[in-house]
C-alpha cells in the first residue's frame, strides 16, 4: 500500500469511529431520557428498530468513502424520520433525528448534510400530512428543531473537515516522501541497501548469461522524459541499441533474441536483451524472465534514487553559490574597498606598494570565487555533456591567454545524467588545476563516447608535477567519480612537459588494468 493510500485509509477509519460514537452516544442519550419519563418498555420497540438502523448504516460505511456510501445517510434520515414520525410520541427518541445530518457532515460534506436533512424534513411533512393525529404538529416542530440542530452541526463538521483534508492533500506527498525515506534510512543502517544501479544492471545481466547461456546481452531503463539509457553491456554496445529499437519500433520477434521486460507494479522502467545463437525455447525464458522479475524492483528504485541524487545535488550545489556568491565574495569584495582608501589615504610609498600588493591578491581570491560559484552552478542540460564542457573550456579561458584545442565525439549510446555528470566535475577539477596552477600556454580537451567505452583527456603544456598534497582533495575525489562510473583515471606527466589526465572506462583501459573485470563492460 502507497503512503498516500494509507493516509487515506487512516483518515476514513477515524471518521468511521467519530460518526459510530455519534449514533451509540445519541442512542445512549434517547435511552435515558425515555428511562427518566418512565416510558422505556412502550418505546423499546421504537428504540431497537433505530438501534437496527443505526448498526446497518454505521456496517456499510466502513472502508472508504465511495459514491454509493454517500446516500447512505440520507437513507438513514428517511427511515428514522418515518419510524419517529408514525410511532406514539416518544420525544426523547426525536434527538435521533440529527444524526444522520451530522454523519453525512463528517464522512460526506455539505452536499450530502442537506440532503438528509431535506429528505428527513420531507418524509416528516409526509407523514404529518397523512396522519389524522392532532398532535402531529407539534411532534413535526420538535422534530424540525433537532433537524435544523442536526444541520448546523453538520454544516460545521464539513466545513472544519474540508480544511482537514485540504491541508492532508497537501501534506500527502511530503508524508509519503518521509515514509520512504524512512524505510531507506532504516536499510541503510542494517547494511542491506544497495542503490548503485549500475551495480545491480550488471549482476542483472551476469545472472542472466550465467543461467542462459547468453552470448550478448544488454541493460535498458527508461527515464521519466522517455529517454532510454543503456546500464550495463556485454557485446556490442552499439548493435545492441540498434536492436532494441529495430524491436521496438517493428515489435517484431527474432528466434536468437530473448525481449525481457523490466515491469514494475505502475508502469514499464527498462528492457533486457540476450541474445543466444542456439535460440530460445519456453522453459529458459521463463527461468529469464523470474530473475529480471527479482531484480526489477530493486533496479527501478536504484534508478529513481540516481535521479532524486541528482536532483538534491544540484540543488544543493546551488544553494552553496548562493552562500558563497552573497556571504565571502561580498565580504572579500569589501576588504578590496577598504584596501583601495588605505592606499587613497596613506603617503608612504611603502605602505601603498603593499596596499596595491593586497589588492592585488584580493583581485585574485574574488576571480577565484567568481570561477568556484560558477562551477557550482554548472550542469549538464538535456543531455549535452559536450555543449557543457565547450561552454565551460569557453568561460575559464574567457579573459586568459590559455589556448584551448577542443575535441568533442559523442557517437556512441546516449549515457545516463548521472554519468555525465560525474564526466563534467571530473572535466571541471582537471581544468580548474591548469588554470589555478599549471601556468601553461596550451589546454588540451578531448571527449569520445562511442560503442566501446568513455575516453576523457585533459593534457597541458605547463609545469607539470601534478602528485597529491596533504589536505587537498582534488585528485582523490576525481578518481572517486571515476569509480563511480566504472571508469579508471590516470595522472601522468606528459612527454613535452605538462601533465595528462585521463579517464577511460574499463572497455577502452589499458589491458592490463582490465584483466580481472573478465571484460564486463558497464555503461555506467
């Protein structure tokens, strides 16, 4: 059951319980005082049939509100409204009369309050009308201020009810949002969660070669703008593509492909495809399809997670350009100031010569913070990594005598955000260290996504030297995003002089760095 049905389970529950206690209160009341006017024997019939009524109307509201359960109480109104009406005058049973408008009041909202208070009224006049008693009007005038009581009352339960469930409205996605997370924080702290959807794409398809005997398969999810990502791989990464949407677009059949697809309980998240030259017969593509039916809740919650990380990242990311962009950058901004009238106002030639030194260095914090905001804010759109990283090479070389050389080649499948993502702030460290410290004349940048892998080369011209240092976290956390991604980086010097970044996924790394992976390829 979803958060928000449950909520709305829990709601109808304590409406059912507020409206059951209304009837036995009400009841309990018209009990005593018929028992106070010692007429409790002549009025135990009148008493049991409303007590029969009340228990069938209180019966059929349980569960959720539906369109049959709203004349319910409108039912109830005409009955005991007959019942009260013809029966021998029993005034302390009339408080009974008000129930029904107050139920409808609760459970079903203005509407349903004055249609049983109408048909309550209606059945009264009925009644008086064909009776030949000369006290019925008085008994209809009792009866009419326990209605219109009934109503006010229930008009005032609508009303505070409505705004209950409007606040309830807009607090149900919030309350479903923390009940996941909930239930994630509480996998995580048992060790038992894992999200790293390429992980699970590619055990996904390693069981599935395992208990087919697959030749090539591949992984396939679908974003929530329709746009399909490859996971993980093992074959042909581009004719494996083809295929899919060869399949998807002739919704034909081949006898060597196995189509599995990833359904979860709403909607289709992906496809698997296994290709096995010796064909498929019924018994391996149920086998097949029970273990995609294991993975596929556990990969779709991966991929969402993927998505709500990236989200809260950039989010987060933008709120920390906003901090640094209106709390340090305005303070240093206004230590430059001061630094200018010192300088204004002193005559010792020293003292501006060390003043105009200052301002210098401030100059170059601010340009700092100025190209740190803007790679906070920096993101891959719709799917343009390549537009991304022109556009950022464009904005650090802006205003320098950095030549840049840009080599950009996305042939291959489209990669997932999250990927791109991690290419660009892997693309941002390696270029934001040419400029703060290579002091190079010339920045290399080259991008290739094809069938065979991801291949990132940043190279310089500089001074080279490029090793860890204590307490700086630029290196680390680019070899931290390459994993990430399934990917290897390497720092090396380059042969005439500089320094070569390279990221390469574990299909287009050297040999000997791939050796022990037995040639898995992952998107990712």
């Amino acid at each position: 059951m979803t958060a928000a049905a449950s909520q709305t389970s829990n709601t109808s529950l304590r409406q059912w319980r507020v409206t059951t206690a209304i009837r036995v209160f009400t009841l309990a009341l018209a009990i005593g005082s018929v028992a106070t006017s010692g007429s409790l024997s002549e009025a135990a019939p009148s008493l049991t049939t409303i007590a029969l009524i009340a228990s069938a109307a209180s019966a059929l509201e349980w569960g959720t509100p539906t369109a049959r359960t709203r004349w319910l109480p409108v039912g109830e109104a005409l009955l005991v409204a007959l019942l009260l009406m013809i029966i021998p005058e029993q005034t302390g049973l009339l408080a009974y009369m008000a129930v029904p408008p107050v139920v409808a009041g609760v459970r079903f909202g203005l509407v349903t309050t004055a249609n049983a208070t109408f048909v309550a009224a209606m059945a009264a006049v009925i009644s008086v009308v064909a009776s030949s008693d000369p006290d019925t009007g008085e008994r209809l005038t009792r009866a009419a201020v326990w209605l219109l009581a009934g109503f006010g009352v229930g008009a005032l339960a609508s009303w505070q009810l409505r705004s209950v469930r409007d606040i309830e409205a807009r607090e149900a996605p919030y309350a479903a949002a923390n009940q996941l997370m909930s239930q994630l924080h509480q996998l995580a702290r048992r060790g038992r969660l894992g999200l790293d959807s390429a992980q699970l794409a590619v055990e996904l398809e390693t069981s599935l070669r395992s208990a087919t005997g697959a030749e090539s398969s591949a992984v396939f999810v679908y974003g929530a703008d329709d746009s399909v990502s490859l996971l993980s791989f093992h074959g042909d990464a581009a004719a494996l593509f083809a295929l899919r949407d060869q399949l998807a677009q002739t919704s034909s059949t081949l006898p060597d492909v196995a189509d599995l697809p990833l359904q979860s309980a709403d909607k289709l998240r992906g496809n698997v495809l296994l290709i096995r030259s010796s064909g498929w017969n019924d018994e391996d593509l149920t086998a097949a399809r029970e273990i995609a039916d294991d993975f596929v809740i556990r990969l779709d919650t991966a991929v969402l997670f993927d998505d709500v990380r990236l989200i809260a990242t950039a989010e987060e990311r933008n709120r920390l350009a906003r901090e640094m962009h209106d709390g340090v950058a305005q303070e240093v901004v206004a230590l430059g100031y001061i630094v200018d009238e010192i300088e204004t106002l002193s005559n010792e030639p020293e003292t501006r010569a060390l003043a105009a030194s200052l301002r210098d260095e401030i100059s170059r914090v601010v340009t700092e913070l100025r190209f740190s905001i803007f790679d906070l804010r920096h993101h891959v759109a719709e799917h343009r990594l390549s537009g991304a990283l022109a556009e950022y090479v464009r904005e650090v070389s802006h205003g320098t005598e950095l030549r840049v050389h840009l080599l950009l080649d996305e042939s291959g499948p489209p990669l997932p955000s999250w990927t791109e993502s991690e290419l660009l702030r892997v693309a941002q460290e390696a270029i934001g260290n040419v400029r703060k410290h290579a002091q190079a004349t010339n920045l290399w940048v080259s991008l290739s996504t094809d069938a065979t892998g991801i291949t990132l080369r940043i190279e310089d011209d500089g001074v080279g030297n490029a090793v860890p240092r204590e307490r700086h976290w630029g290196l680390q956390t680019m070899t931290e995003r390459a994993e990430r991604i399934g990917a290897i980086l390497t720092i090396s010097p380059r042969r005439d002089g500089g320094t070569v970044v390279l990221l390469c996924s574990t299909d287009t790394a050297p040999l000997e760095r791939t050796e022990s992976r037995d040639h898995h390829r992952s998107a990712r």
